[in-house]
C-alpha cells in the first residue's frame, strides 16, 4: 500500500546505504547475516535517526508560519543537536531546553548547538524532571510575547508527526531487502524516546514487509515503551486519520541492557564499539547504537533470533556523543583491545 505523507523537507540524505558486515557476521553472526541500516549517514553535522523525523516536522512548523523550534533533552541530546543545526539551514531560530548543569566547556553535541547558534537553557535534573512541560510552555509564551511562532518538538522528535520519518525508512529497509535478495529479516534499533521503533513497527505492519522489528531499550523499560509508542501512534492516528484504523502493530521490547543508566554504559558496551570499529569501520556510541548492538549480540548468542537468517541493526547516528566519553576508551590506546 502506498502512505500518504504529509509535508515533508529534504533534509536528508537518502536512502542510506544497507551495509553487509563480512567479518561481524562471521565471527560474531552466530548462523545470522549481519547487515547495518547507515542511518548515521542521513548528513554530517545533522546525522542519525532525528533528522529523519525533523523532515516531517519542521515542514509542519513551516506550514504553521512558525520561526521558532524549540526542543529539549540531556546535554548531549544528538536530538537537540540536529534541531539546532536544521533550525540554521532553514534561517530558523533555535531554543534548547536541557537538563543538567552547562559545563564550563561544552564539548561534542552541546558544542554543535552552541555553534548552530541556539540559544540553550539549561536546568538541574530535578526541575527539569518535574516541570518540563511548563518549561517548554513558558518559552513558547516568551516567543509569543515579542511577536515570533515557536513550535514545540517533543523529546526526541517523537510524536505523530515524527513518525512519519520511520514510516518511510520502513519503507525504504523493505525496498532495500528486496534490492539485497533478502527475504525476511529481524530488524534491530536502539529505543529511547520511542519514535523509531515505534515508525519501524507501525511501518512493517502497514507495508506487510517480512521484518520482526525490535527496539533495545537504552532508557526506560518495556513497559514505559508499549505505553508511549500506543500514545504515539494514537496521536498519529488522529492527526492523519487517512488509513483505517488505528492500527496496533506489535512492539518487541528487549529489556535489560539500560544499567549502569541512561547515557551511561559498561566497559563491555565500550569494548563492543572498539571492537566493530576495528573488525568492520562501524563507529557505534555509548548512550544508544553500542549499548542497542552489545544487547543485540548477547540475544542473539540466547537465540532470541533463531529462526531467521539475517539480521538488520539500524544504525542510528550518536557518534558526537562519543567523544565526551573518550576517558572510557582508555584500553584502546593501551593496547588491550581484542
Ligand atoms: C535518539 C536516538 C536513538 C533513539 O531513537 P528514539 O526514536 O528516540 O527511540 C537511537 N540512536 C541515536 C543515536 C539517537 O540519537
């Protein structure tokens, strides 16, 4: 069936690449062919999953008259970030709520804002847990007061508009699996705010494309997941309501693999980015591709994937991320990295 999209900018670049991975698959695959979705190179400076939803929303935005986009998340949020960067390309201005205190020298996806131009606001993590929503309503107010629009993008860009960005690289995997002779296929992604995995989903299940779809939390668990992607897709149901419906695709959720926390991973996670960067040129991140592939190798080492040969990871972006973790890295530098 065909989707029928709303507005949408090109802003990325696509489609992305669909990778073979020779060497993981050999020595890491288990039976499985290990292939790689290159969503880390929808742009550069704007890369991963996030740009993908801000085509469908700053195109909303755009339809509003809006000249404003105001978004939030942690300090190193590649969400912020590519808001930031995509606000510039469009002579937009750019307001970002973070929680955590400023450093004294912003570094990876803070330093691209900064640079972007958007004007940061940063609170403790305890307001900003409690009072988010009227955080992002008063800097909307203070926008509307001097006579600007500013629309508000929720964490991470997922909501019923930016759904739409994994509803079309569904498409776009199954367009690619056909391409690549494959015939049926796990897909895995990393899930934090829900808007991926969520698009994937619905997408597999709209399109009917031979694809089990599964999101490794790297946040909350699967139960926060199963509610915020039912709201997501309710919202996207009553925006759009131009597919019978609503539809209620299954959501595989694999738990387990957030501790230490959110943006916080373990020396295995660490030592599995290491390791695909030296055996394939992949460059995974602490706070959601590397923890979502370490997760994705130990299921599929319990058989969680039995069944079906190949595997897709979608890789979602995060790189910038990486650096302020370089302390983490120590090992590769000492030489006691196998
Ligand atoms: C935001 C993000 C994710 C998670 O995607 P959601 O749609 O928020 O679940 C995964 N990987 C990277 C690099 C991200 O920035």
């Amino acid at each position: 069936m065909s989707l029928p999209y709303p507005a949408r900018l090109s802003l990325a670049r696509l489609p992305t690449p669909l990778q073979y991975l020779p060497r993981a698959s050999e020595r890491l695959g288990r039976g499985h062919r290990l292939w790689v979705k290159r969503d880390d190179l929808t742009g550069a400076a704007t890369a991963g999953n996030k740009l993908r939803k801000l085509e469908f929303i700053a195109a909303l935005a755009r339809e509003r008259g809006c000249d404003t986009l105001i978004t939030c998340g942690v300090l190193q949020s590649n969400h912020c970030r590519a808001t930031a960067l995509v606000a510039a390309q469009l002579g937009m201005r750019a307001h970002l709520v973070l929680r955590g205190e400023a450093p004294r020298r912003a570094d990876g996806n803070l330093l691209l804002g900064h640079l972007a131009g958007a004007r940061v606001s940063c609170y403790r993590r305890r307001q900003y847990a409690s009072e988010l929503p009227q955080l992002l309503e008063q800097w909307r107010a203070h926008y509307a007061e001097r006579g600007a629009l500013a629309h508000v993008i929720p964490t991470g860009g997922s909501d019923g508009t930016g759904l739409w960005g994994y509803l079309a690289a569904a498409e776009e995997l199954a367009a690619d699996m056909r391409a690549a002779g494959i015939e049926a296929a796990h897909w895995v992604c990393a899930t934090g705010s829900g808007g991926t995995l969520a698009g994937l989903s619905l997408g597999a299940e709209l399109l009917a494309a031979p694809a089990t779809v599964w999101g490794v939390a790297v946040s909350d668990d699967e139960r926060y997941f199963l509610d915020k992607i039912a709201e997501d897709i309710r919202d996207w149901y009553a925006r759009y309501r131009a597919l019978p419906g609503p539809p209620q695709p299954a959501i595989r959720v694999i738990d387990g693999y957030v501790a230490p926390g959110y943006g916080r991973a373990s020396p295995q996670v660490f030592e599995c980015i290491a390791r695909l960067a030296r055996l394939e040129g992949l460059v995974l991140d602490p706070t959601y591709t590397g923890k979502a592939f370490h997760g994705m190798l130990e299921q599929m080492e319990a058989g969680r994937f039995a069944g079906i040969e190949d595997i897709v990871f979608v890789h979602t972006g995060g790189i910038f991320g990486l650096f302020p973790q370089r302390d983490r890295f120590a090992f590769v530098r000492e030489g006691g990295h196998g």
